[in-house]
C-alpha cells in the first residue's frame, strides 16, 4: 500500500531520517515505534506531504508518487490523524470535516448533504458526533473521532495515526482498538505511530522499530515480545530500576488543600486536590497527559493567575495564593518546566544569560546602585559552573541555547535551577526527548537532591520513570486524585487501572 | 564571517538593492539616475551645511528609531511613535509658554522633563492596554496617532495660537527655553543651521540605551520578554509591567525629539511639524538591526537622503524629492523580506547541493529538479 | 442641531463611507485569511492615484469622455492588485513581517504618486483637474445600492461557499487547514489579492468620484479608518458595513459643522473631537469594553510548515 525508500530529511543540523525505508501492506494494522525524537512522525509526515524529504521517494500501490504537499495524499488515499488535533476550533463539526473536500459546487457550500453523508460514516463506523456542534465545545475523544472522520470522508484508504492513544485513557483505548480492528475489516490500511509497547502487541500486525532517525528492525507482531521492541528501540537493555537508599523524610514543605485550577477557557482542570510534599521524598504524579497535571504544576510554580485558583497552597506554612513566581522562587521552590523551549530557556540568549534567568535581579548577579546592574563577571561564573558541574556540551557560555541538543538544553535547565539549593523542586517531564546517557544522569541528580533534603515532586508520562523515581506516587485522572500507591509494591495494572477509572 | 561583517552586509545589501530598484525608476522617468544620486547623497558631505542638516535631520530618526527599537527589544511594534512625538513636542511647547518667566536653569529641565514624560505616558497607554486587555499595540498605537495629531491641533487651533496668526502654530516659547545652537560652540560652523545640543542628546540616548538594555537587569527583563514571554513569566518576571515600561521607554524617546523640534529649531509648537518621523523610525531601527550604533548609521543615511532630495527637487529635471520616501519605503520591504535575499542565495546552493547528491544517488534527482 | 440630520447629511455620509467600505471589505479578506493589512492605506493611494491619471489620459488623450472614468476606476482597481501583489509575495512568499511590509508599502506610496506625477504632469504630487461630467457616477441611491449589493455578495461568499470556508479556517488555524488538503498560501494570496482590488477601487472612488483629482496624501489615513471600521466590525461583512457608515457620519458632521455651528459661548465647536471618534471607538472595542473583538487566530502569523 504505502512504501517510503531511503527517505531522508534534515532540519538544520538535525538528521531526522537517515535513508529510512518502510513497507506497509495493504489491510494490516502497522505499527511505527520508537522513542521521541526517533523520527517516525518525521517520516509519516513526509508521507502526507506536510514535509518534503531532502532525497528518496514514496510510492502508493507500487507506484512512485510525488507527494507534495496534503492535498496530493488525499487524493491518493491517504489520510493522517495528527497528534495534536488539525482542526478549526470556532467552525463546526461538518465545517471541519468538509474542509479542502467541499461538497456542492464552487457557488454554493452543501453543508446539509455533507451533515448527513457525515451521520451515515459515524454509523458505520461507531464515531458518534453531532456534525453541527462547534468543535470547541467537543472533548478530546469526540475531537478525535472528528479527525478520523475527516480522513474517512475523503474516502482514505490508508489512515496514518500519530500518537493517537496519548490523549486516551485505558478504557478509551480499548473502544479506540475496536473501532481501528473495524476499519481494518472494512479493508483499510492502519498506520500507528506509538513509543508504547503494551499497545503496539495488543493492536498491530506488523512492526518496523525506529531509532535515531534510522529503521532498525522490521518484525511480525506474532513474532515478538516486549523485551525485544524494547531493545531494539533503546539500542541496549533496558534498565529500568534507578538505585536509591530509602527515603529520610522530613517535615512537610508543599501543602495543598482543596486545590483548584481553572483554565483560561473557564473549564476545571484540577479538581479539588490535596496532597503534601515533605523534605527528602520524591512525590511522583502519574497519569495520562493532559488529566491536570500541567495546569497543577502551573499553579504551584506560580504561573497561574490568583483569580483562575481555588484551595489552598501552602509552603512552609506560609500560604502562596497570591504570590507571584518571583516570590516563590525566593520561597525556595524551583521548577524544571515540561516544556522547556516553550517555558524554560530564552533560545536567542546565550548560556549564560540562560543560567541567570531567575537570579538576574538581585546579588550577586545584579550590582551596583541598588541592583540595577548586572554584574558580567558574576554572570559568567554561575554560567561556567552549572556548565562544568552539569556537563553542559560545548561548553561555551557565549553560544545561544538554541544551538543545542534537547539533553544539553535539559542539563542547563536542570543545572539553574538547583544552583539555588531549592527546598521544593517541581519537576515535569524531565527526560523528553533526552538521549539515554544523559536521562541516566538526571536521575541520578534528582536522588541526590532528594537525598539532600529537598522536596521534590516529579510528573512524568513515562510510567517506568516515575514510578521507579517516586518515594510515594499519586494518580492523577481528569483533575481529581484517584489514588497513591507505594511504587516499591504496586503493580503497573494497579497503577493502570486507577489512571482510567479515577475514583 | 564574523558577526559583525554579517550584521553590516544584509542592510548594506538591502540599500544597495533599493538604490538599484530606485534608479531604474528614475530611468523610467526619463532621467539619470547617478546624476539624480550625486545629488542626493553629495549635498549631504558639504560642509557645513550639507552635514549641518543632515545632522539635524538625524536627530529627530535616532530618537524614534531608538523608540521602535526599545518596542522590538520586547516583542512590540510601536508605530505610535509619531503620535507620541507630537503630545510630547506640544507638551514642551506648553511647558515653554506657561512658565516662559522661569531661568534657563528650571525651564530647561522642566520642558525636558515635559518632552519625556507626556511622551512616556502617550506610550504607556498602548502599553497598558496590551498588558491589562491584551488587544494588539499596533492598532491601538495606530489609532492612537490619529488622536494624538488631533488633540494637540486642538488645543493649539483653540488655545494657544498667536490671535491673528494664520499658521497653526503656537505662541513663541520663553528664551530661557531655548537650547544652544551648534553654531555656538563650532567654529566656523553658522549658527543659522538649526542643529543644536538635542543631537548630542541623542547620541547620548543611544548609549544609554544600550546600557539599559544590554547591563541592567531591567533591559534583561524586557529582552527577555520580547524574546519568550513565556520563559521570561517563568523566571518571575512580570510580562505585563515588562510591555507597559518598555512602551513607556518607547515613548520617552520619541518624545525627545519634541527637545529638537521645540526647544532647539522653531521655539514653538508647530502643528504638522513632523516629516514621518515615527514611520521613519521603523525603518531606521530595522535597518539598523535593532541596535544603537546600527540606528545611528540608519538615521544618517536617511537624514542625509532627506537632505539632499531638497537639491533634487530644485535641479533635476523629472525627479522629485519623493523618491526619498520610494527609497525609503523599498528599503524596508527588502529589510523585512530578508528571506527574499537567502531564497537568492539559496537558490544556488540548492542547485549545487543537488548537482552533489546527483553523484552518489541518482535515484533522486527526478525528484529534486 | 435639529436639521442636522438632513437628507445632505446622510448623502455625504454615503458619500464619504463609500472608499471606507470598499477598502475595509477588502482587508476583511485579506486578514479573515491571517494576513494583517495596515497597508490598505497604501493600497488606496495607489489606486486614487491611478485611477485619476488613467482617467485624466484617456479624457484628454484618447478623448473617450464618459467611458473615461471607468477605465479609469480599471486602472486603479489594478493598481490595487499590483501594490497587493508586492505586499503578497513579501509577506506570503517570503514570510516577511507583516506589520513591517505593510508599513514599507504604506511609505512607498507615499512617494510613489508624488515621484510619478513630478515626472508625468510637472506637479508636486497632484494630477491635472478632470471634468466634472467625466466623473464615477454620485448619486447617493445608486451607491447606496450598489454597496449594499456588494456587502451582500461578500457576505455569501464568506460564509456559504467553499472559498469562504477555507479563507475562514486558513486565518483560524492555518496548520488545519493545510492537512485538509487546503493550500495555504493560495487562499492567502487570492484573500490579499483582493484586498488589493477592493482598496484599490476605494481609493479610485475618492479621487475620481467624491473628488475630480488626485492630491498628495489625498487618502489623510482613511485606509486606517477602513482598518479600524473591520476592527470595529468585528471581521464581519454586515457590522463592517456599519461600522463603515457610522465613520463617514462622523466624518460627514465634522465637515458640516466646520464654521457653521457655534458653541453657546460664540466659539466654533471643535471638530477635532469628532474626528477622533473613529479612532477611541476602535481601541475602546478592541479592550474589550463594547463586545469584545477577537481577531482571526492566526492574524498576522506567517505560515511556516517545517519548524
């Protein structure tokens, strides 16, 4: 059905695909894994035109096709369920379905005949949604079932699903695989882009394994394990325990009573949560992406405005309702962002005005005539010891931060913030799109500062991470705390099955 | 190539490639473009009054580029510096009139003080509209010209006009508020050429800017929001007070050049006075790169451009002294069309890069060509 | 006051809304599309400009009398289009800023009439009179129709043909609408294209309709105007219509009052005031004060696919 060929593509500096080669047969369920950055999304969007690969070609049923641009895979059958959702948000359901592949003529827009061609595709195949609904007003789930009906309208034969499972919890994802199995009765081509293996056996056909921008193994479902997905992904065994002594827990520094954090579209995305956080302990939150945890780490960092909370945030008994993250930080409570080009690094400045960001205002950083200036030799000394203590590469103070690797930005970030001994450390996502020698190392950082008495609450995607990280763990589903477990006991089902069902 | 040779060779580029553009307009017209050239930019090195006005023309295009340039520095584009410029002229107009009796010693700060202020706070209301109501700084600065140009014609058609005076225009300033002539101090240069201590200011204005922004923790904070608002929230800085002050800033330096205008050349507030000079900002601080010395260079080449389309108009035949502003105009789009120059150049390399590939892998240049 | 509200009245105000319309129709394309357009006023200018040297050459020149006006109307229709084509391409093309090209073009064109009506007609920025009977046609009822036919067509187009729809979902979300399989800088290149003709016909309307030559800055910021009538309007065709109407009322009392009207005190009333008014309604709705005004998602964003 679909075949890429020696597909190769760079941004910048960045080989994303290295000579990739793909074959997917007709009427079977492909899977693409492999870690972020691996480049399986690169390559699935060179196959829907959204890039154009430096070299190699892509042929369709055999034949080599100039893919273009998104258009042109349409019209070849191809259609593509992007992991962070294409769609309008102020049109309508049959508006967003109906884009690009308009029916009526160019004089007159039918949005009735397309609404009902939409209601007999959600019959067929299980999607119900209203087509006249706006599709602000629709929840993730829905959302996606408009995606796909999108695709199904322009009568795709080939379905490439980017991450679809990341915004699903279990139970979804069940009803999810059901309606993929269905598709693939009625003779469709499914292509799943994952890093979760547990999925990739329950679901897929076939598998080819992506690693560093290369393919590095093409296998039958049938025919392997977990272990050995694993493997092939990572380059080497796994290792999945991170050593640490028992927790010396001291007295509580983070409490939170009855929170609530409310998103600037009005809806709850934290739910009246309560938990504490005492010196010396890892407190882990697991879940499914986007069940809360950004906007909690948001609104404990500061970065939520008072208005948008409710509840109460306490830290070392003073309460930090209406204090802002200035203040905070001079509290004590550092934060390592999940996103660190979006929050956490100035890309245009240099390392060293990177490694001031938080500090810049006040000595010794800031000099002379009350602060006001800043002090350059100063600058360069922090800059040069976060460098040298984190291992930052190149280690040149002067380049901007956008000149590095993902790793290195990470370490830099990493490396500022415990450069002010925090007494409270919140951290998300710390390895994203970290390569393995330098995810190791941030592990081993983060016990340390554990094992120094700082408190440290930890939110991560990766289940394996936090739950070998954490002291204690709490789930976290649609807002609400649905449970917390010893980490050292329970079982990843246990943990599962609390991420889907919540209470 | 080191940094500094990459910074000067686009806008050098870009200049070039107007110049071009331009002449071939001028041939269109049915003249010479080097003659129409050598009288643009010749009269520009006469001394003394060649370089006396083309000085003085600069004075009020390093003030508003350094004020666009304070904007762009923290992610705002303020096109408002030509209605700042008028509040802050008027007001020290005003200051001028009203205590006209006071010393030099008092009334010079004071109008000062004036030009500073009313122009700080004519760009603080973008500012704060932006930071409370998040709508967008370029209309409101837009449309905060509109209202700026017609309060201060107002107030001088209705309240301070000379009774009689058939220009608009107010009433003369107090003596104690004049600022010396360069004549003053020069020898051998008149002092009938308006160009005064404001240019001086204006040098000054540019180092002190660079300091602001680049040495003190304030410039980093407002760097740093124009560079990622987000990181900039996330390392406790206050986004809202980083885009009121930068517009406040902003402001103040457009403002200054009311100290040109008013204290140091007419000695009156006169209505329509500015030849876009807040649009010309834009241009000097894009084509000075968004940085001090670059506005410096940019104000110069404009202000001498301005001067010399005087000589165009007088001794060319078909050629006006609008061609400084179709200069002007194409030299910003070739400054914001940056891309356009590496698509050129791109081009090329792409062409090679393929001709490469051709060698190891033939499979691909179908493709590619 | 009482006979403020006269029939002359409401005629100069059709009169004087017309260029606004025109100019802010086409930059409702042009931004529902995500392209901003501050250069309407250039634009305008362009067109003005043109459409009165085309008209004054075909008259005199060519002597097609009547039918000169709407060559020459052609004239800077395509002007419009030939400014929009520049600003297109930099913008969409080279993902130039769009503020800062806007402004670019907005100082060229300042030039360019001056400059060209140096070289053609030995003047500092004016074309030569043209006849009066020579002239786009004044009646107010016939604008009148003819701009409530037009607002009405841009309505549909907008909001019930295919076009309309993918110009709509390119400024909302143009990463959307290119996985659609909709392209996006076309629709951002036929939006800004029209805007051009649209401003390009405004501008022509002011100089060879409400007035008989072209002057030096004759636009004086109403491609500004037009932007804050869309503002104002809320990028939608009927409200911007309105919005249009209710600024050329404005602009039409300040010209009606102008030293006929005298404050109690015996002092003229100034007109200063009224003319702002445009301008403080626009940054008042633009906070939010009134209804708030939320512009297309992707107003002002270049499109870039790979980053």
């Amino acid at each position: 059905m679909l075949e890429l060929r020696q597909i190769t593509k760079r941004f910048g500096d960045v080989l994303a695909n290295d000579q990739v080669d793909i074959v997917v047969k007709p009427g079977t369920i492909h899977a693409i894994v492999g870690e972020n950055g691996a480049g399986k999304s690169t390559a699935m969007r060179i196959a829907y035109g959204f890039y154009t690969a430096d070299s190699g070609e892509i042929l369709v049923d055999g034949q080599v096709r100039d893919i273009r641009s998104p258009h042109d895979a349409i019209a070849l059958g191809i259609g593509m369920v992007h992991q962070h959702f294409m769609l309008v948000e102020t049109m309508t359901v049959a508006e967003n379905i109906v884009l690009g592949a308009e029916p009526g003529s160019t004089l007159a827009l039918d949005l009735k005949s397309a609404a009902s061609q939409i209601r007999q595709l959600s019959e067929e195949f299980k999607l119900a949604v209203n087509p006249n609904e706006p599709v602000e007003h629709l929840s993730v789930g829905q959302q996606q079932r408009v995606e796909l009906l999108k695709a199904l309208y322009r009568h795709a034969r080939l379905l490439i699903l980017d991450e679809p499972t990341a915004v699903l919890t279990p139970l979804e994802v069940e009803e999810f695989f059901a309606i993929l199995r269905r598709m693939r009765e009625q003779g469709k081509t499914v292509i799943i882009i994952t890093h979760k293996l547990s999925e990739v056996l329950a679901i897929s056909d076939e598998v080819t394994v992506m690693r560093d921008g290369k393919v590095v193994g093409r296998v039958q479902t049938k025919e392997t394990n977990a272990a050995e997905l694993a493997r092939l992904m990572v380059g080497r065994e796994v290792l999945l325990r991170v050593e640490k002594p028992d927790a010396e827990v001291g007295r509580p520094e983070l409490e939170v009573r009855n929170l609530s954090v409310t998103d600037i579209f009005g809806t709850k995305r934290v739910n009246d949560v309560s938990f504490e956080v005492r010196s010396g302990e890892i407190v882990g939150i697991a879940g499914v992406e986007g069940n809360g945890q950004t906007e909690l780490i948001e609104a404990l960092a500061g970065l939520v405005e008072p208005a948008r909370i409710t509840g109460e945030i306490n830290f070392e008994g003073k309460n930090l309702n209406a204090l802002g993250a200035r203040v905070r930080r001079e509290l004590g409570i550092a934060h390592i962002p999940e996103d660190r080009h979006r929050r956490g690094l100035l890309l245009d400045f240099s390392l060293a005005e990177n490694a001031i960001l938080g500090v810049h205002y006040r000595p010794p950083i800031a000099a002379m005539a009350g602060s006001i200036f800043l002090d350059d030799n100063a600058v360069q000394r922090r800059a040069s010891e976060i460098i040298q203590r984190f291992d930052v590469r190149p280690p040149n103070a002067a380049l901007p931060a956008r000149a590095l690797s993902g790793g290195n930005q990470q370490k830099l970030i990493i490396g500022r913030e415990y450069h002010v001994d925090p007494k409270l450390l919140l951290v998300s996502q710390p390895t994203r799109g970290v390569d393995i020698g330098a995810i190791e190392f941030i592990h081993r950082q983060l016990v340390s500062l554990r094992d120094n008495g700082c408190a440290i609450l930890l939110v991560s995607a990766e289940l394996e991470e936090v739950t070998s990280l954490s002291d204690r763990l709490l789930i976290i589903h649609n807002g609400l705390i649905a449970g917390e477990v010893d980490p050292k006991v329970a079982t990843l089902e246990e943990i599962g099955l609390l991420m889907t069902r919540g209470h | 190539m080191p940094k500094l040779a990459r910074d000067l060779l686009f806008p050098l580029i870009a200049v070039v490639a107007a110049f071009i553009v331009g002449g071939i307009l001028i041939l269109l017209v049915g003249d010479n473009p080097i003659e129409a050239y050598r009288l643009l930019l010749g009269s520009a090195v006469s001394w003394p009054d060649g370089i006396g006005y083309t000085l003085f023309h600069a004075t009020p295009l390093i003030f508003t580029g350094l004020a666009v340039l304070v904007g762009f520095r923290c992610g705002l584009f303020n096109i408002g510096a030509e209605g700042q410029l008028y509040i802050a002229a008027f007001a020290t107009a005003w200051v001028g009139i009203t205590f006209a009796n006071l010393s030099s010693w008092l009334l010079i700060p004071f109008c000062f003080a004036a030009a500073i202020l009313s122009g700080a706070f004519w760009g603080a209301i973008p500012g704060v509209l932006k930071a409370r109501f998040g709508s967008h700084e370029v209309i409101n600065t837009i449309m905060l010209n509109f209202i700026a140009v017609a309060l201060v014609s107002y107030f001088t058609q209705y309240h301070y006009k000379v009774p009689g005076d058939p220009i608009l225009q107010t009433a003369p300033i107090g003596a104690g508020a004049h600022i010396a002539r360069l004549g003053k101090f020069v020898p051998g240069f008149p002092e009938r050429i308006p160009l005064n201590v404001a240019f001086l200011l204006a040098l000054l204005c540019c180092l002190l800017v660079y300091v602001f922004l680049w040495r003190t923790k304030w410039g980093y904070e407002i760097r740093a929001t124009g560079s990622n608002p987000f990181a900039a929230e996330y390392g406790g800085i206050s986004i809202r007070k980083q885009i009121v002050l930068a517009m406040a800033v902003s402001g103040a330096l457009a403002g200054m050049v009311g100290i040109n205008e008013v204290l140091g050349y007419r000695y009156r507030y006169y209505d329509g006075f500015s030849d876009n000079y807040g649009f010309t900002g834009i241009a000097v601080a894009l084509l000075g790169r968004n940085h001090p010395v670059g506005v410096i260079l940019a104000a110069l080449l404009f202000a001498a451009l301005q001067h010399g389309g005087i000589y165009v108009d007088g001794f060319s035949e078909h050629v006006t002294k609008d061609i400084v502003q179709v200069l002007q105009g194409i030299i910003i789009l070739f400054v914001a069309a940056e891309a356009f120059f590496k698509w050129l150049v791109g081009r090329r390399q792409r062409v090679i890069g393929t001709q490469h590939v051709n060698l190891e892998n033939p499979v691909i240049v179908s493709k590619e060509i | 006051m009482k006979d403020i509200l006269t029939f002359s009245l409401i005629a100069s105000t059709i009169r004087l809304a017309t260029p606004l319309v025109l100019a802010a129709l086409g930059g409702l394309f042009s931004e529902r599309s995500g392209v901003i357009n501050i250069a309407l006023e250039g634009k305008m200018l362009a067109g003005a400009f043109t459409a009165a040297a085309v008209t004054h050459a075909v008259d005199t020149r060519l002597g097609m009398g009547n039918a000169s006006p709407w060559i020459g109307l052609l004239a800077g229709m395509i002007a419009g289009l030939f400014i929009a084509a520049i600003y297109a391409v930099t913008c969409i093309k080279f993902k130039a800023d769009q503020v800062v090209s806007g402004a670019a073009i907005n100082i060229l064109m300042l030039g360019i009439p001056g400059f060209l009506s140096g070289a053609f007609f030995l003047s500092s920025g004016s074309t030569p009179q043209i006849p009066k009977d020579h002239l786009l046609p004044q009646s107010p009822v016939v604008i009148a129709i003819s701009i409530v036919a037009l607002v009405l067509v841009i309505w549909y187009v907008i909001y019930k043909t295919p076009f309309g729809l993918r110009l709509r979902s390119v400024g909302e979300n143009p990463e959307a609408a290119d996985a659609a399989g909709v392209s996006v800088s076309k629709i951002r290149y036929s939006g800004v294209l029209i805007a051009g003709l649209l401003a390009g016909m405004g501008g022509a309307y002011l100089s060879i309709g409400q007035s008989s030559l072209f002057t030096r800055n004759m636009t004086a910021g109403r491609g500004f105007i037009a932007l804050a009538a869309l503002i104002f309007g809320k990028w939608r065709p009927l409200q911007t219509l309105l919005a249009c109407l209710l600024f050329g009322f404005t602009e039409a009392v300040s010209i009606q009052m102008q030293g006929v009207y005298k404050l109690p005190s015996g002092d003229d009333i100034p007109v200063q005031f009224i003319q702002m008014v445009p301008y403080v309604l626009t940054i008042v709705v633009l906070a939010g004060f009134i209804g708030a005004s939320r512009p297309p998602r992707a107003l002002g964003i270049p499109y870039e696919k790979e980053k």
